[in-house]
C-alpha cells in the first residue's frame, strides 16, 4: 500500500526560511514601531513613491464624544480634516481623521507617539492606528503595472537587491516578477534561479517551480538547496526516483544530511521498499536522533 509522508513537503520550506535575508523578522512577528517602519518598506519596495503626498488616515476611539469632538477640532487646525465621527459598538464613538501629506517609516513612528500622547491629553481613551491610500482616494494605492514600471526602472545594482527584499515579504507574485528580469539581465543566477523557482512553488504552479529548482543547479552544481528543493517537488509530483536521485545529489554535498536521508526514506517507503525506507531511516537517525520525522516513520515497520 503506498502512503505519502507529508512532512516531506515540510522541508521544503524549512529550507525557504533560512534562505531569508533576515530569519528573525520570519520567525518573530514585529510589533509597533518596528511593524510600522517594515509596513513602510513594503510599501517602498512595491514601488510606492514615498517622497510624494499619501492620504494617512488616523483613528481614535472613546465612550465620550465630546472628547473625540475635543481632539477633533485641535487636529483640524493642524491641518487634518475630519471624515467621520459616529458611533461604533459596545457603546463606543470613532473618530476618523485624514490628512495628505509625505511620510516614511520613522516619521510616521514619531506622528503615531504624537497623536498618542494627543489622544491622553484630550482623555481619549485609544489612538487605534493609521491606514494609508493614494492622494486621489478614488484611485488604489498601486497597481501591477505601476509596480513592474516602477521595477522595470531600477538600476541592475538595485534589481537583485529589490526582488530579494520583495521574497523576504513573502510578495511572491511581485518576487516572481522581478526575479524574472533579473535573470533576463542575467543577475545572479543560481539564487535567482532557486528563487523563482520558490515564488513559483507558492504560487502552485510545481511543473515551472522544479524546472527553476533545476536550471538553478545547472548554473551552480553546488547548489544544495537547490537541489534539496528539486528532490522535494519530484516527491510531491510523484516521481519517486527522481526525487531519490535528488536527495542522493543534496548527500553528495552535504553527507551528514539527515533531512536528505529522510526524503529517501520516504520516496523509498512510496515505491514499497520497505526494507531501503527502514535503512535510510534509520541512517538519518543515526545522524540525528532528534529527527522526528525519521523517528515517526520507523513505526510503519512495526
């Protein structure tokens, strides 16, 4: 009977994560002023002229409306205008303020500990956060062919630099996209290469992604996520002894892979060699006794 180990998948992606620019930012979600300034940045690498005007908006909750009235006229004559002030629920009143204007990351930080303290010294009771349009509030904030104009435009020293950035956000469409001009422009190959091929992975399209994975190893032979990636979506794709000779190639790099002997394990498990599944598994274990998929797929040989 042939059973399919679904953790092989796992490692696929396992292998994504620590290709990242910055692992930590992957991991632990940011908060405040970091998740404002990094909101900021998405908004720069997709395109988003920051130097131009944007229309910010701000909100602010309270029982009282008399305070949101209060913190509203103060914030007019600063030059915001007001677009709502109602009711909202649980007995509560909102209060929506807009203002166009240029802003980056680090200023909008200091606008939000401003408005903050506003908020106290009116007695209201919660500044909620801001949201941001285009300055025509009819229009979207950007469009495809904005971004690939925007992309399009960038220096060749800048267009790697920018499709990485934009891998990192997990903006895999976009990544897609200028991972594709640069391996036009022929920019780091293999790691363009292995990337498209992820960005593809994502966006399910397997076929496109393994042959990314591959034309990524055969610009650099040495490319053992590459390969690892290949072995793992010849696995999903059925193709059980493509995906061995894959693992094998990550092994030849990289011996003491655990992961590796794992993945042959388990396409060895789906061509019904038990006997070469329970071996390799038990390699990888020998490598790594905490390898817990190895470990749970020992117990099909019971």
């Amino acid at each position: 009977m042939e059973i399919r180990i679904l953790p092989v998948i796992l490692l696929m992606l396992l292998l994504r994560s620590t290709s990242a620019q910055n692992v930590d930012s992957q991991n632990t979600p940011p908060q405040g002023n970091d998740l404002t300034r990094l909101l900021f940045e998405q908004m720069y690498v997709q395109g988003i002229d920051l130097s131009k005007p944007l229309t910010f908006g701000y909100f602010f909750f309270d029982a009282q409306q008399e305070d949101l009235k209060s913190l509203s006229d103060m914030l007019q004559s600063e030059g915001y205008t007001q677009i709502n002030l109602s009711k909202a629920e649980d007995e509560q009143y909102s209060l929506h303020m807009q203002k166009a204007e240029a802003l980056d990351g680090s200023s909008m930080v200091e606008r939000g500990n401003w408005l903050r303290s506003l908020a106290q010294k009116h007695k209201v009771a919660l500044y909620d956060g801001w949201d941001v349009g285009a300055l025509d509030t009819t229009k979207p904030l950007t469009t495809d062919a904005a971004f690939q104009d925007a992309i399009k435009k960038l220096a060749d020293e800048d267009l790697f630099a920018r499709a990485q950035r934009l891998y990192d956000f997990d903006m895999f469409e976009q990544a897609l996209f200028a991972f594709n001009l640069c391996i036009d422009k022929g920019l780091v190959l293999d790691t363009s290469y292995y990337k498209r091929g992820f960005c593809l992975r994502q966006l399910r399209e397997p076929q496109q992604s393994l042959s990314s994975y591959l034309q990524a190893l055969k610009t650099n032979p040495n490319y053992l996520k590459a390969a690892f990636n290949a072995a793992a979506t010849y696995y999903n794709l059925a193709d059980y002894q493509n995906c061995i000779k894959y693992y094998q190639k990550v092994l030849s790099l990289d011996e003491n892979n655990d992961q590796a002997w794992y993945g042959i394990a388990a396409a060895q498990y789906a061509l019904e060699d038990r006997e070469a599944s329970k071996q390799s598994c038990n390699k990888a274990l020998e490598i790594n006794p905490d390898n817990q998929m190895a470990r749970q797929m020992l117990k099909y040989f019971k």
